[in-house]
C-alpha cells in the first residue's frame, strides 16, 4: 500500500514538472524594439549655374561635403541633422556652409516598397566673407523607396525648399534624385545618387556618394 502511495506522488510530482516546464517554454517576452542610430558621410559634385539680373553664369564645379547623424524611432518617425560644408570653383569661387535639422515620416505601402514625407528646417552661411548675413530657409522630400533584395534598393525623392526671408530673391530649387543602395554588411551601406536640380536662377546636375553606420 505504501509503495502505491509513493508511485501515485511520484507520478503526481512528473506531471506537474513536465506541465509547468512545458508552460514555460511557451511564454514569449514583449519589448520595445531599441531606436536605431545611424551615422552618414555625403560627396557631393555638381556642375550648376546661377542666374544675376536676368543672365545666366558660367557653368561651376561644386563640392559638397556633409555629415548627418539620425534617429529611427522604429515606428514610422525619424529625425535628423546635417552639416555640410561647400565649395564653389571657377570665376565666382566661394566656400559656404550649412545646418539643417529634418523630421520624416514613412509609411509601409507594400511589401518592400516605401513612401515617406520629411520637413525641415536649415541656415546657410559663407565662410568666403564672414560679414555676409545667414540664410536661414525650410524645405521638405518626398521619397518612393523599393527594396529589391536583402542587399540592394534603391529610391527617387524629390526636395524642394527657398529660403524664408524673400530679400534673398527667388531662391526656391527643384532638386530630383535617384538611388541605388547596397548594403555591405548588415550595418554599413554605400549609395550612389544622380542629381539634379532646376530652379528659376538656379540649374545643376551631379552625383552623390554617401557611406552610412547603424548603431
């Protein structure tokens, strides 16, 4: 009778271990996704003109170089800001710079392809004559991004932007891009970009090279 007892609890015991392991096994843990960070360096190169009282300039070369550092709150939003310096050679040579600090959303339209809207803000400013006023100015993109596979896609935005104040004259410029993007590993990207760019005083076309960092 005793060793019925014993193998009853001893049954009893087993049961409710392989249950309550089983049990275990089965609960899953919910957290927030971390922000992603994320650290960019731009090359830009363009061939562009300006127009003064009505003419036309010479097509220049300009060099752009930028850094940007963004925050992706994994939940359609993202900011950023952007620093860049300038270089304009050829007979109206000058060096400028530039601060912007933009806010995007992006919505998911489909698998593996994206539609995203950003705003911002930004101030110009010449390293040429210190002396000269800052131009502070909005602007906003507007971005159709495809993911073709695990390591390739690529994108075509639109920005537009003038500065605020309107003694600076009609500085308002169209600007189109197309990207293609390869991710060389699973945190570093390298982007190719074509560009270009028209506006009532202003026309340029180029290229740009960027190398992005993810934390």
């Amino acid at each position: 009778m005793k060793n019925k007892y014993i193998t009853l609890i001893v049954t009893i015991l087993t049961s409710v271990t392989s249950y309550a392991g089983d049990t275990t096994s089965k609960v899953v843990l919910t957290q927030a996704e971390p922000y992603e960070y994320s650290v960019e360096g731009h090359y830009t190169g363009m061939y562009q003109r300006t127009k003064s009282d009505g003419q036309w300039g010479p097509y220049q070369w300009n060099n752009t170089e930028a850094v940007s550092t963004a925050v992706d709150f994994k939940n359609g939003w993202d900011i950023e800001a952007e620093q860049g310096v300038s270089r304009t050679t050829g007979p109206d040579q000058q060096t400028g710079g530039y601060t912007e600090f933009k806010l995007r959303h992006s919505w998911e339209i489909r698998k593996n392809l994206e539609f995203s809207l950003r705003g911002g803000i930004g101030d110009g400013y010449s390293y040429t004559d210190p002396s000269a006023a800052n131009v502070p100015y909005w602007l906003y993109q507007v971005r159709l991004k495809y993911k073709i596979n695990d390591k390739w896609s690529s994108y075509v935005r639109y920005d537009g932007g003038a500065a605020f104040n309107a003694s600076y004259g009609n500085t308002y410029v169209n600007t189109v891009k197309v990207a293609l993007n390869y991710e060389i590993c699973k945190s570093v990207e390298l982007g190719a970009r074509y560009i270009t760019g028209f506006g009532e005083n202003y026309q340029g076309n180029g290229f740009e090279i960027i190398l992005e960092k993810t934390f």
